[in-house]
C-alpha cells in the first residue's frame, strides 16, 4: 500500500499543476460575466480538489478506508482500481484511458476556441468544422476533459461530485448563449439548432468529431 502512496504530499508538485490546469483554463475560456465566472468556479474548486489529493493528501482513499472498511491490503491510490481490486494493473488501465479521454476533449476545446473566436472576429455565425457536429463543442470538450481525468484517471469524492455539477452549470450557460444567438442570428440560427445536437454527436460522427479537433484550416463563411 505504501509503494501505492509514494508521490503524496508532493504539495509542491500539486500547486504547480494546479496553477498550469487553471492558467490553460482561463487562458481559452475567459470568463465575460458573473454567470460565466461561476462556471469557470466550479471548475477551479474541481481542479484544486483533483490534483491536491493526487499529489497531496489521498483523502477519498483515507474516507473509504477509516469509515467503509475498505481492506487497506488490497487498496491502491485510484478509487476504481480499489474497489475493482485490480491494484496497480487497474490504476494503469484507467490512467491510459483517462488521459486518452482527456487530450481529446482539450484537442476540442481549444479547436472549438478557435472557431468561434474567429468567427467573432469576423462577426458571422460558425456552422462548420466542430460547429457542423455540436452547437458547443468547447463545452463538449471541457466534458469529456474532465471526466477522463477527474473520473476515470483519478476519481476523487469531489470531483465525481462536481462533475455533473459543472454539466448542470454549463447546460445552463449554453442555453443563455443560444438565447443571445437566436436574438442576433434569427431564423439562421433557429435552423443550425434543429439540425445539430447540443453536446453529443449524432451517432457514426465521433470520429468526425476527433478528426475536425485536430484540423487546423481556417473556418469559411
């Protein structure tokens, strides 16, 4: 167990990417408003919990342990390895998998960024590339960022809690932003909202999904 445990209290470790994660955040979502900032709240507090008890303190590990019994023998510093039972194997699987998940919803969202800060640049509506698949794929990205890396890679208590926190928190701003859309664009927008979905693509686009996150060429009118 102890060898599990062996980079806690890297309090150091844990503030450096703390502050890296949170500068990349802010960096290319830049809160506007009061609703916004609320956002990008949760989402510090979701950061801050996730990487303090990675690198720091192995609270939700301690929790389960003192209070639900759990077999300190067979536990691991991941949440699901331990109750799954597959030790360091388990920790292994889900680190891979987190991190996949995870750069592909930064690769979205800092594409989606890109889009639709040129096309506010240009003043029109964005359709294509990620747009032409969900109306807000810097908040899909954002998703599938953090469940790969606060739910599957290293869940924790509170950032399995947070996370559909932060979808609630999020749906609700894009609704906000649509009814913005809808007062600008009209009946042009009103139209690429019945055909594209929100968040999720429409089954069979993932991979156009992963292929517009990595595509770089400019957005046309």
């Amino acid at each position: 167990m102890n060898e599990s445990f062996n980079h806690a209290g890297a309090w150091g470790i844990a503030l450096i990417v703390i502050v890296l994660v949170s500068w990349f955040f802010y960096r290319y979502f830049a809160p506007k408003n009061w609703r916004e900032w609320a956002g990008a709240g949760v989402v510090q507090a979701f950061i801050i919990a996730l990487y303090a008890e990675m690198y720091g303190f192995p609270l939700t590990i301690y929790l389960l342990v003192r209070f639900f019994g759990l077999d300190s023998q067979y536990v691991s510093a991941s949440l699901w390895s331990s109750l799954v039972g597959l030790g360091e194997t388990g920790m292994l699987v889900s680190m891979l998998l987190g991190y996949g998940l995870a750069f592909l919803g930064i690769g979205i969202f800092i594409q989606g960024w890109r889009q639709v800060h040129r096309a506010r640049v240009e003043g029109r509506l964005v359709t294509d590339g990620l747009y032409a698949l969900v109306r807000h794929p810097q908040y899909t990205g954002l998703f599938i960022a953090l469940f790969g890396e606060g739910v599957v890679h290293w869940p924790t208590l509170f950032s399995v809690g947070l996370f559909p926190v932060i979808v609630l928190v999020y749906t609700w701003l894009a609704h906000r932003e649509e009814r913005q859309m809808l007062a600008r664009f009209g009946e042009a927008y009103r139209a690429y909202r019945r055909r594209v979905p929100m968040f999720i693509p429409r089954w069979g686009q993932w991979c156009q999904l992963v292929d517009a996150s990595r595509s770089n060429t400019h957005d046309e009118g």
